[in-house]
C-alpha cells in the first residue's frame, strides 16, 4: 500500500524567502493570529552579495516593524553624493557633492549600504520569535486554484492546493506534500514559478546595457570612495556604494557586446574596466573579492500581480528594473508591506476581500511609474558624457543641478529626470491614487498632507509626561487604521463644547470607533487613535479631554516644543491644519494617509470605513 501524501491547510504560504516574501512573512506573524507558511527552494540563506541598500521609506517602514535600529548601526550610512566628469586629458576630475537625500520631509536624510542578507536576517529573527521559519529546500510542483465562484468568495474556504517537494528528503515517501491555502503570495524572484503558473506575461524591453557588479575592501587614493559616488568618464560610468565593514561595492558600466555569462567573466576583468573608469586615480582590492556578478539591464512589468484576488505575485516576480536607483529589494518590500495587512485584515473578517483589489491597482501603477523612470534614468547614467570633442553627450553637472529650472541652460529631459528622481530614489515619491482606502474628498483641510501618500514626521510633547515623541513612533505597522484627531485649541469654552459634542458622536454604538470593534478583543483592535493638541506644556492638563480621545495617558500629545526648545512645534502649520476646528487623518496600517476630514465631515468618515470594512455585528462564518 503506498504511502498517502500528507496534507495541511494554511491561511498564507508564501512562496520565495527574499525581501519581499519575508517582509510579507514578518509582518502576517507579528499580526498573530494568522496561520503561514514561508518556503523556499535555497538550501541556506544568503550571506554575500545581491541587493545593497536601503532608502529612506524602506528604514521608516522598518521602523515600524521594530527593525530599522538594528540595520542602522550595522549599514554604512550615505549622506552626500559625489560627482566627477572627464578631463580633457581623459582622467576624471571632482565635480560636485550634494546631499544624497534631497527630499524636505525625510525623517532619515540618508541611505543606508548594507548586504540583502543582513536585512533577511533582521526579518528571521523577528520571524522566529513569532514562530515562523522559512521551510527550505522546498519546492512547489504544482499549483490549482478552484473555479468554483462559491470558494473563492467564502472567507472559510481554501481554494488553493499547492504540491510541495522537499529537495533533502530522506526517502520518496517524505518527498511530497499537498498544502490548502486561502491565500499564495508568490515572491519568488524574476524568474518565478507562480507567475508562470498562471501565465502571467512580463511586458516591457531588454536593453543593451551591460554592467559588472563586485564587492570588496578596497585600496585606493579616490577621496569619495565613503561617499556614494557618481562617475562619468570616456571610457563608461561607474557607480561606487559604500558598504559595512570598510567595503564597497562597485557598479561598472561595460561594453555593450560584453556576455553576460559569468563563465566568459571575472571579477579580475571587472575591476580592469572600473580601473580605467577612475584614472587618475587607483583602485585594487585588499583582500579577496566576497561577492560580484554580471548583468543586462531589463525593464519589465507584469501584466497583473494577482489572480482573482487569491494568488498574488510580489517584488522581482512582477517588476524587475535597474539597480542605479536604488529600487530593487525597496520595491519589493513595499510590495509586500502594501499587501500583507489587507490580507490580515481579510482573514480576520475585520475588512470585505474587496480590498485585495486594491493590491494591484496600488503597486502596479507604482511599478509601471518606477520602470518608466528608470528607462529615462538607466539611459542618462548610462549614455556617453559630454566633452570637448562630444558637445551632445551627458553633463552629470546639468543633470543633477540642485534647483534647475525649466528655464536654465539644461535640456528638459535633465530637469524632469532630476526632479523626479528624488522621489523614487528615496522612496518618498510613492502615491497611491483614490479608491475605496483613498479619499482625497477633504484634501484642504490638511493641504500639506497628501492623501495617498506617507503620514509626515513630526515631533510633538507628550501631555501627561513633556517627553518629545515622534509621531512616525506611533504609527506601528500591526495592521490597524490610525486615527490622529488634531483637536485644534481648546482654550475656548466654544471650542469645549464642540469637542464634547464630538466626544458624544464617536462614542455612540452607530459610530465607526465602536461599529467595527470586535468585542472579544479590545481595546479597539481595529483602531489605534492618537489626539494632538495646540497648547503649553507648562499648563495643559490632558484630563480635561474627553475620555474617549485619550484612551491611554500616553495618548495625547502637544503641538508645543520640548523642555529644551530644540525639538517639536510648529505641526499644525507644517500639516497646513487649523488650530480652530477638530481635524480627523485617518493613517492605513501601511503608513499612508487614507483620508483626511474636518469634524463637520465626520459622515464621510464613517462612509469611508463603511466602504471595505465588516460590521462586528455583520460578521458571519461561512
């Protein structure tokens, strides 16, 4: 008699260890309650190499996971870029340095050079204290998704079956596994094995441009190899990042008939490329090589990233791009933080499944934006620099010009190639258009924060304490809306009675604080609110506010500087709020602002939660 394959049944299963799919992993663990499954067909993790930094969303977002202090002390930090163009003699001469991150509102001014498998491992041992592990050597077989309409709308239903193979299995009779899953996210790579499963085209071009990559500790007299580094010489461009423990990685630009099989080349050959790029200056490795690889650029979309809102296709398995901005493992993380918290929500019937469309319509206009930028930004950084003897060639000097206008001497294409890579390489540019979760109906009364994009720093004072915080520290990334009410002055007795009125509306059962609570989990495990006051720390007492707007001490902050009068103020004027009336901003699970209204608007607020989420008293098992 054979053996039967086992089977087991699974919320999630995650297909792909990378940054996307641990990132996912991480964060449905750390939501709890949500039973997943992580594998991966590599039978170890990554210890060198691959993707190399992060920027300044991708720390904020980590940040609210817990993780980002971690990869702060290990990462070397990139403050200024540096530029050089060529001689005439045919060297390269120092042209500028400029702040890396040139965006106002970042909360980090700066990115961060680290190897990808420092960053997996922060999410490991996160993962591992939810007691989740990455499954390895797995790999999936087979894949069916049901047709039946019935299961794939119930909440209850598993319309997914997945055959596993285990590649270290002892005897055939543990090879083979069947998993049941609600939900698959495939993160498995550029090449992956559940977009094809589903016939999932990637649309877009290959170019011709060919790069070497290599990683070392370098000897050289080049006096910004610690700063990230852009360098434009006759013989190609290069790109320097530096890395943790005194190394660099080195991104050279090689001839365009040069294969891109690592068996016709060599890191020896590379470094020959990039030697001639740098002249005058030298540059040779300390010790051995640790990590380097050859490639071609591509620029690619999917032409969807889900498949009836039950499998979805995540990072380099729907976009792949150039690695020059930087956007690789940011993007593909953000795929995954955008996704996961509408799956938690989903399976805890807190939010209707509808809310899954918003996952593509979401990341990949995101993804077609980045892959139309980084044609236009691959072909400047990789096109031929402008010299005395080539007057039509690339000036980095222009092209990254701090203030160009449209008016200088600067060709149109430099200007929007500039003003727009600020946004994507530091990932601050990420807005998501209206739909059911964006509501941009009452943009004015909060001007300066974009609905559709992140919630901005700020520092506020804590009422009952006078300690500083960050309002970034309040927004954990652990799947439930924020509600920041911006009370306005309440010094007025007007201003009290409004307030109270206010306290009254949401405190009723009809209103959406308490309509979408589940009662067997409080306090409010859908909502997390946070009221923000215009008064003096030296005065103010907090527990003059109604109770249900500080529903911790902890809970109500000042728009007021801190005892040193070094950090804080100003917030209400920076968010373009007025002090005079009450101010909702509703901040998703996922940092972003869903919707911003005044206290006279409160229906539209709760038509808006009423558009996706599930009554308490509604929900129902199937």
């Amino acid at each position: 008699m054979l053996p039967q394959t086992p089977e087991s049944f699974v919320d999630v299963l995650i297909v792909g260890a990378g940054p996307a799919g641990l990132m996912c992993g991480n964060a449905l663990a750390a939501a709890g309650g949500i039973e997943g499954r992580i594998i991966d067909q590599r039978p170890s993790k990554i210890s060198v190499g691959h993707a190399d930094g992060l920027h300044p969303r991708t720390i904020e977002v980590l940040q609210s996971y817990g993780l980002a202090e971690r990869l702060l002390r290990e990462g070397s930090r990139m403050y200024i870029c540096a530029f050089y163009n060529p001689t005439p003699a045919g060297g390269i001469e120092f042209t500028t340095r400029v702040p890396d991150v040139t965006i106002p509102n970042a909360r980090f001014t700066f990115k961060i050079g680290l190897h990808q498998g420092a960053i997996e491992d922060a999410f490991l041992d996160s993962m591992a204290q939810h007691n989740l592990k990455v499954d390895r050597p797995v790999k999936p077989l087979a894949i069916e998704l049901s047709q039946d309409e019935e299961q794939l709308r119930s909440l209850s239903s598993y319309p997914i079956k997945v055959t596993l193979a285990r590649l270290d299995a002892a005897t055939d009779a543990d090879e083979l596994e069947v998993i049941h899953a609600k939900y698959v996210v495939g993160a498995d790579g550029p090449h992956s094995w559940v977009r094809k499963a589903f016939g999932i085209t990637m649309d877009g071009d290959q170019t011709n441009y060919v790069w070497g990559v290599v990683d070392m500790v370098p000897d050289t007299d080049f006096p910004d190899i610690r700063h990230r580094a852009a360098i434009h010489s006759t013989n190609g461009s290069l790109m320097i990042i530096p890395r943790e423990n005194d190394k660099v990685r080195l991104y050279v630009q090689l001839q365009e008939k040069t294969s891109v099989r690592k068996s016709q080349s060599s890191p020896e050959k590379i470094l020959e490329v990039a030697r001639k790029t740098l002249h005058p200056f030298h540059i040779s490795p300390l010790s051995d090589i640790e990590w380097w690889t050859i490639y071609m650029i591509g620029q690619r979309v999917a032409s969807k990233f889900s498949v009836e809102e039950r499998v979805f296709i995540a990072g380099d398995a729907c976009h792949t791009h150039s690695p020059k901005a930087g956007q690789g493992m940011n993007a593909s993380m953000s795929d995954t933080h955008n996704l996961a918290w509408k799956l938690a929500q989903v399976l805890r019937e807190w939010a209707n499944p509808s809310i899954l469309r918003t996952y593509e319509l979401e990341r990949r206009k995101y993804a077609q934006d980045l892959i139309d930028f980084d044609k236009q930004y691959a072909a400047l950084f990789s096109g031929k620099p402008r010299t005395s003897a080539d007057q039509d060639g690339i000036s980095h000097e222009q092209f990254f010009k701090c203030g160009a206008t449209q008016t200088d001497d600067v060709p149109r294409t430099f200007y929007r190639a500039y003003k727009t890579a600020g946004g994507f390489t530091s990932g601050m540019g990420i807005y998501y258009d209206p739909s059911m979760i964006v509501n941009a109906k009452h943009q004015s009364c909060a001007e300066n924060l974009v609905v559709g994009q992140r919630m901005l720093p700020q520092v506020f004072v804590r009422a009952a304490d006078a300690r500083p915080v960050e309002i970034h520290d309040l927004l954990p990334a652990d799947t439930r809306f924020k509600i920041l009410i911006f009370l306005g002055s309440t010094a007025e007795e007007s201003r009290l009675a409004e307030v109270n009125a206010l306290a009254d509306e949401l405190s009723s059962p009809t209103g959406f604080l308490r309509k979408y609570s589940v009662e067997s989990q409080t306090p409010l495990p859908m909502f997390d609110l946070t009221t923000v006051v215009v008064g003096n720390k030296e005065n103010f007492n907090y527990l003059n506010i109604p109770l249900v707007f500080r529903p911790h001490w902890s809970k109500v902050l000042l728009d007021d500087t801190d005892v040193t009068e070094s950090e804080g103020g100003g917030g209400y004027e920076r968010f373009g709020i007025s002090s005079e009336s009450t101010t909702f901003v509703i901040v998703r699970p996922d940092g972003h602002i869903g919707m911003v209204a005044p206290a006279a608007a409160l229906q539209d607020v709760h038509e808006y939660f009423a558009s996706f989420l599930i009554p308490h008293h509604c929900i129902t098992r199937h």
